[in-house]
C-alpha cells in the first residue's frame, strides 16, 4: 500500500506532491502505444489473453482456464503490452488478505489476494460497461456511517493498484463497490492510466479513527472512487455515487477522484458522489480535488453531495484549465484558499449554476457565473466575456442578470425518489433521474467575445446563430443553442 503524506510523497514514488502542479514526464513509448490502442484502435502485436472464468482464482498461468488475476499476473511478468480480454460478466474480487492492526483489513502488493496489483504494461477491455464489471467484496450490511467495530473483520480490498512505472488500459467496462480504508475506492495509480468508457460506480473509502489519529498528525481519506499520483488520462468516464467518510481526526477530500499528478478528463459526468453532511469529520469534501496538474473539457456535476464546506463541487489547489464543462445547482467552485494563494485556473465555456470562490489566479473567457463569483484580497483574476449576476466581485465583462438563470430550467431539483434497495442499485437506475443539460441565459446567447471553442459540451459545432439574426457567434459557457 502507498500513502501519500499531505506535504510529500514517499521517495520513490512517481510524483513528489508539489504545491503547484507537477514536474511533467516524458510521454514513453508504452503510453503511446496504450492510448494508440486505446483511442485510435490500434492493433496489439501480442495474442490477447482470454479470461475464462469470474471466479477469482489464481495460480500466475492463463491457459485454457484463466482468471481475471491469472491473466493480470501473466501481464505482469511478461515484457511488452499485454492485451487481456474480459467477457461480460461480474468479476468479484474474494481473495482477501489478512487482518492486521486493530483487526482492519491490510493489503499486499503481490496480485495474489484483495486488489488486482499491476506492475507489467497491459489493457483489460471487456465487453461493456454494462455487462462487464469488476467487484469489490461483498458487503452489503455495511452501514453508510460505518465505526471502526463495523469494520472489524470486513473484508475489504480497493479494485486496482498501479505501481510506479507500470502501466494500464482499461476500456468498456465497470468498476463497483471497491473500498479502501485510506484512499482510492476503485483505483489507486501511481504509474500511467488510461480508462475508455469506463464507470466508476459506487466504490467507497472509509478511514477509521485508529488510522485518522494515529501519530496524532491528520490523514486524509481521499478518492472515494480514484487517487492519482502519477499520470492518469480518462474519456468518456462516469463517476457515480462514489463516496468518502472519516472519524477521528481524519480530513476528506475528492468523493469521487482526488488528483496529485497530471490529469485528462475529457467527457466525463460526476454524478451523485458523496462526502458525510455532519459525522466524524474536520472538513466536508469536494466531488474532484486537484493538487496537481488537471485538462478537463466536456465535464457535467451534478447532485452531489458536499458536507460541511458548503457547495464546492470542485477545489483547485494546483494548475487546472477547464472547457466546455457545466456545473448544476449547488455545485461551486474554489480555487486556491485563504491560506493558498499560488493556484492557477484557466475557465473557458464554463456554466455554473452555483458560486466561484477565488483567492489565488483565475482567468475566465466566455462563460456564465449563475451565482456570482467571490474573490479574496489577494487573488487576481481577468475576465472576457463573461455574464454574471450585478453586483458579483469578480471584475471583467460583467453583465446584469438575475441570481439564477431559471428560463435555462437549472433551479436545484428535488432528490431522486429510487424505491430500488440499494443493494439491488445500478448506475442505469442512479441515473435515470438525471435532468439533460440545459441552454444558456438568453443574455449569453451569441455574446461570446473573441475567439471560442470550436464545439460545446456536447461536441455540437460552434459557433452556430442561436437568435436568429442571420449571424452565427459562439454562446457564453457550456453548451451551444442551435440555430432556429
């Protein structure tokens, strides 16, 4: 297991955690050949290895009768890229490791119990992200608001863990119901990621008041679905329903990912993550927390829940450039703090139907500030283009416009009504109830200034003449109404 101290990371390990963003490694040549594979559909030299079974065996060897970690162990030893192909079904992970201090479940590093440890280069593609999916253990009974007791004697396991230098792919398929005690429910990467349709479902960290007060220092639970430390790149990803909770004097942060290294996201929905409201916590915790370097175009927040910090969906204490992204009802942004004023975002076609707190570098162009925007004594920040509610303290091209934007329909809806038991849920249910996004303010329609992004948040062309004027100019924020 790696942890990350809050003021550096163990040497040795991918990246050394720097305040502001991290020093950016070389592309190697087995990360070109995984996103070629990946993205473009570049074909693999090697014959693939065919999982035959769910059951979780192993014996290191995949023949005629191969495992999911058999297949993992053969790609970790073998040099090159590995392609593992994995047939639609559930890949429950039910190998666990011993109990260690204080009877919590420990992890080994060997792939031969609890996570699938990757160490080799290889891509595991399935079927579908819904009929392929990869499983923690079953614990059902668990209840949301679990003690140190409830989880004596669980066994628990994250899905993944990628090792310094490694390198994995993961394409059309699921990962559910990881739990880890410290960080990253489904994924803990340390090496260099790429996930394609990918959903992140319902994957846990819990850290118990033994481990939040040991040394009497702060820990954190982080990445209720995902930690990145190294080098992670994900498109057309899902996080939904992910979650952290701590006691004792543990903090939390990133209910569904948590960013230490170099970070893509392009097409990705964070739905329904959740940090506690009241219980056993210094600090509530945003959706997605980036203490590095994170590229985020065409990203949608919605429903999440915050804890105690109030509506910030997203903190930036690093260097972050956002395109194209929507932000719903009650899902703000902060970059920087009071104490941190070095973090640096770059806005473009962003809609927040929520409030922007800055007191560190902000530079927005083209977008819509539904709630209006606070900034502290010693942030800077420039604005072009930018429609926002009178009166707001973020100056720049502001224009009058009510506190919400309601005739883009985006007032905060009523909380899902699921009869399904939760143990029954899948993320097709989770997000049945979620609304379509929405077009903007009329005042932002064809009223972007300058140059704009060629497309929208939901890669409709821009510009296109959303009034009718006979004049096609790019739309403030998000999305691009089309033309009447």
């Amino acid at each position: 297991m790696f942890l990350c101290p809050s003021t550096q990371c163990e040497s040795g390990a991918v990246f050394a955690l720097i305040p502001r963003g991290v020093h950016m490694r070389p592309i190697s040549s087995t990360a070109l050949a995984l996103a070629g594979a990946l993205l473009h559909g570049a074909a693999l030299a090697a014959q693939p290895l065919q999982v035959t079974t769910t059951a979780d065996e192993f014996d290191g060897i995949c023949d005629s009768h191969c495992s999911l970690r058999d297949a993992i162990e053969q790609a970790n030893v073998t040099p090159g890229l590995t392609h593992i192909r994995l047939p639609a079904g559930d890949y429950r992970i039910s190998r666990p490791s011993p109990f260690g201090a204080y009877g919590l479940a420990t992890e080994e590093d060997q792939n031969q119990t609890d996570d699938y440890d990757i160490r080799g280069e290889m891509i595991i593609q399935g079927a579908g992200s819904e009929s392929t999916r990869i499983i923690g253990f079953q614990f059902d009974d668990l209840p949301s608001f679990a003690t140190t007791a409830d989880l004596v004697g669980q066994p628990l396991a994250r899905l993944f863990e990628v090792h310094p230098d490694a390198h994995l792919g993961l394409v059309d398929l699921q990962l559910m119901d990881g739990f880890s005690l410290l960080e990253g429910g489904a994924l803990a990467n340390h090496g260099e990621t790429l996930l394609k349709n990918v959903d992140i479902y319902r994957n846990r960290v819990r850290t118990p008041e033994p481990l939040g007060s040991q040394t009497g220092k702060p820990l954190w639970g982080v990445g209720g679905g995902v930690v990145n430390y190294g080098s992670l790149k994900a498109y057309n990803t899902r996080f939904v329903s992910n979650s952290v909770e701590v006691q004792g004097l543990s903090r939390l942060s990133g209910s569904a990912l948590f960013n230490y290294g170099e970070l893509v996201l392009r097409d990705a929905l964070f739905y329904s993550n959740a940090s506690p409201l009241e219980i056993w916590k210094d600090v509530g915790g945003p959706v997605l927390e980036n203490h590095g370097s994170a590229d985020i175009a065409r990203m949608r927040m919605a429903r999440n829940s915050l804890g105690v910090d109030g509506n910030i969906a997203l903190r930036n204490h690093g260097i972050l450039k956002l395109s194209n992204s929507e932000f719903a009802a009650l899902q703000g942004l902060q970059n920087g703090s009071p104490e941190d004023h070095d973090a640096e975002a770059n806005l473009i076609h962003v809609t927040l139907y929520a409030g922007v707190r800055n007191d560190a570098g902000m530079e927005v162009r083209n977008s819509v500030f539904s709630q209006g925007c606070g900034n502290g004594a010693q942030a800077r920040f420039t604005a072009s283009g930018l429609l926002a509610p009178a009166g707001s303290e973020c100056p720049g091209d502001v224009f009058p416009i009510q506190a919400r934007s309601t005739d883009a329909g985006k007032v905060a809806p009523a909380a899902p009504s699921i009869s399904v038991a939760p143990a029954q849920r899948t993320i097709q249910i989770e997000l049945a109830s979620l609304l379509p996004p929405g077009y903007p303010n009329a005042a932002a329609i064809d009223a972007a200034v300058g140059d704009c992004s060629e497309h929208d948040m939901t890669g409709a062309f821009r510009p296109q003449d959303g009034n009718g004027d006979g004049v096609a100019l790019c739309d403030l924020g998000a999305m691009e109404k089309p033309s009447p």
